[in-house]
C-alpha cells in the first residue's frame, strides 16, 4: 500500500513530460515539417548543365573534409589544383571562387539550410568573403 | 657475477636516468620547427626575397602601400595601438636602429624614409616560437600565416625584431569598407595576427602562366613605367639571372646592401640599396 498515490503519480507524470520535451516539442510546434530541402537549388544547378567537383552524395556526407583538405594545400603547400575523382576534372581549389562564385551563389539557400537546421556554425565567413554581400 | 641488491638499483637508476637524458635532447635538438636553417640545397627550394632602392622611391608618393592594403583588405583603424601593417613606411634612424650610434652615417640617412614590412627570414624567429605552427616557411622561401590555426598567443608578434607583425585587436570589418575592398581574398578574424604575405595568393612563380609580381612592386613599376626602375625588385635569391640584377645595380648605382638587424641572426630577405 503506497501513501500519497495520486501526488506521486502526477508527479512522475508532470516530470517525464518536461524531461521528454525535446523528444516532442518540435512535432508540437510543427517545426519538425521544415526540413532542409536543397533539390530545388541542386535541380536548377543540373538544368544549367552544371555538376559539383564530386558526386552529390559524396559532397553531402564529406564536403566539410574536402574543404579542409583544400585549404591545408592552398595555405601550407601552395597547391590549388583538385582533379576531380569522380569526373578527372580540374578545379581551382577556392572556397569564394570555384563553390560559390560559379555555382552555389545563394549562400543562404544552400550552405545556411542545412547548417542552421543541424546547428552547426561554420567559421568560414568571418574571413572569406560573399560574392554579393 | 654476484651483483647486490643494492649494486642492482643503483645500475638501474643510472640507466634510466641515462635513457631519459638521450631522448630529451634528442627532442629539444630536433623538436624545433622543421624548416629552420634551411639554407641547404636539398630541399631544390626557391628563395623569394626584396630589393628596396629608397633613391628610386618619389616623395610624397604610397602607391605600394595603398595597393597592397586595397588587395589584402588591409583594415585601418582609427586608435593607433590597434593599427595593422603590412608594409609601410618609416625613417632611417627607426628601420636601422644600430646604425645611429654611426655619427657619420647617422647625419645624413636619420630621416630618410624607408619602407618596411616581414623580411620573410631565412631563420624566422616567429616560426620557432609559434605553438601551433600557424606560422611557417614554406619551401619557397616564404614565411606565411596560416590564420585558421592562429590562436592569437601573439608569441610571435614578440618574437619578430622587426615588429612585421599586428595583432587583431578589433574585428577588422571594422576598419573596412562594406564590401570589402578585395572580395577575392579573405579578410582576417578578431584574435590572430597578421602580416605581409609576399603576395603568396598570387602566382609569383608562373605556375599558371606569365609569374605575377608582389602588388606593391607592380604598383611602382607601373607608377615608374617599368620594372628596371621599379624601387622595389622581387626574385628568386637562388637565381643566378636575379642575382646578377642584383649586383649590377649595385655596381652602377654605387650602393651598397644593407639588411635590418643582421645581428638577431635572423637572415632577413628584404635588402636595402643604400
């Protein structure tokens, strides 16, 4: 026989449900339905004849490593050319001039989706400048 | 052998003590920064260096500064202590200290201007004391900043005799235009240190095509009309070609080559023709 049952069950109640409020708070709220979606800007990059130095799936999961790959050879070695695995296409190796000078000039459609929604800051932009900003 | 207890620990102790010894100095010799005295051959190196020619130079006229300061986004504040320099100009008595106690020089050249910026040493004390190598010479000769590791310890600001280097006090969009004058080239961060960068952003050794030369001697050759009459000459001190440039300006002008603070044993690659 337990004293106080109805206490201790609210309570035990009240509790998880302010302990699980991330678990339910943005399907409350509706904020889980505003996924990031980058077909459209990837659509209209392809109608334009235009493909990334690597694949699509290649360049979501690790394009983070390859920009850091790319400015440890530019700053330290002095060396700016990436041949493309993928399709043996030289590039410049160049965050402002090859990424999003010649494709990705909607910086904020593109890089600040996804960033924002998976809460990442990237220091990128403090130093390296925006085509148009 | 019988060998005591006593005997055993003593071996013992000696022989670790003995290894310990070894394999710190072994580090001490060889933790220093890779390309330190590098002055051998094996490295098939460039060797970027600077003439300066301070009689070629017109008074009055900054077209080097204000060019190299316009490319690289150089910010200029309004408070002094907070001022980043790149390559600027000062007098005689302030870029030669040592000289001054030389009465007989010291009349003469005191107040003549001079230009200053990173000597891009040989034997650069701020890469011995960076922490995080953010600071390096590359194999061309170049001492460079690689901003993203620079953790604002300012070590190497401390390190420099020749005070080539400003540290970020404030956020150097503050001291800019919006845009930044130079969109192409990135402007730096609160907290890191920077300095001249002998225009490594551009293709100084024509690996693209025809070589590109530092801005701020593209800009007095311009102003000059030709490179031959430039006051500043960039080249390869391992050129033979550049070299002979080198001396015949010296043998018609009748100067002679001076480097600043020769005795810090930095090996400065910036030479004055005085």
């Amino acid at each position: 026989m337990m004293y106080d049952t109805g206490k201790i069950v609210a309570g035990i109640i009240i509790f998880l449900a302010i302990f699980s409020v991330p678990f339910w708070y943005s399907q409350v709220t509706g904020d889980a339905e505003e996924v990031p979606n980058l077909d459209p800007a990837l659509e209209s990059l392809k109608a334009e004849g235009k493909q990334c130095v690597e694949s699509v799936d290649y360049m979501r999961a690790k394009h983070m490593d390859l920009l850091n790959t790319w400015r440890d050879d530019v700053v330290r070695g002095a060396d700016r050319e990436y041949v493309s695995e993928e399709y043996g296409v030289t590039y410049d190796k160049s965050l402002t001039d090859t990424c999003l000078e010649q494709c990705h000039t909607n910086k904020s459609d593109f890089c600040d989706q996804c960033h924002t929604y998976v809460n990442v800051e990237p220091g990128c932009w403090e130093c390296h400048n925006i085509v148009g900003e | 052998m019988e060998v005591s207890r006593r005997e055993f620990l003593k071996l013992a102790g000696l022989a670790s003590a003995g290894a310990v010894v070894t394999a710190s100095s072994g580090a001490l010799l060889t933790g220093c920064s890779p390309l330190i005295g590098m002055e051998d051959e094996s490295l098939n190196a460039k060797n970027m260096g600077m003439l300066f020619i301070p009689s070629r130079c017109e008074e009055g006229c900054h077209d080097c500064i204000d060019a190299c300061n316009k490319m690289h986004n150089v910010p200029k504040h309004d408070n002094k202590d907070h001022e980043i320099k790149w390559i600027w100009e000062t007098e005689f008595q302030h870029a030669f200290t040592e000289y001054m106690e030389n009465e007989l020089l010291k009349e003469r050249m005191e107040h003549m201007p001079f230009l200053v910026m990173c000597n891009h040493c040989a034997n650069p004390a701020c890469v011995r004391v960076c922490p995080t190598q953010a600071t390096f010479r590359r194999k061309d000769g170049l001492v460079l900043m690689d901003y993203h590791r620079c953790i604002g310890c300012r070590f190497c600001v401390a390190a420099c005799p020749y005070g080539a280097r400003s540290f970020n006090f404030k956020d150097p969009q503050k001291g800019l235009q919006n845009p930044v004058p130079n969109p192409n080239f990135p402007k730096r961060t609160k907290g890191v240190v920077e300095k001249c960068n002998f225009c490594s952003e551009r293709d100084i050794h024509g690996q693209f095509g025809s070589p590109e030369l530092p801005y701020c001697v593209e800009a007095c050759a311009n102003k000059k009309g030709s490179l031959g009459e430039s006051a500043l000459i960039f080249g390869d001190l391992k050129d033979p070609e550049f070299i002979e440039q080198f001396e015949k300006i010296q043998k018609d002008e009748k100067l002679i080559p001076l480097r600043r603070k020769e005795i810090a044993g930095t090996q400065p690659k910036v030479y004055y023709l005085v």
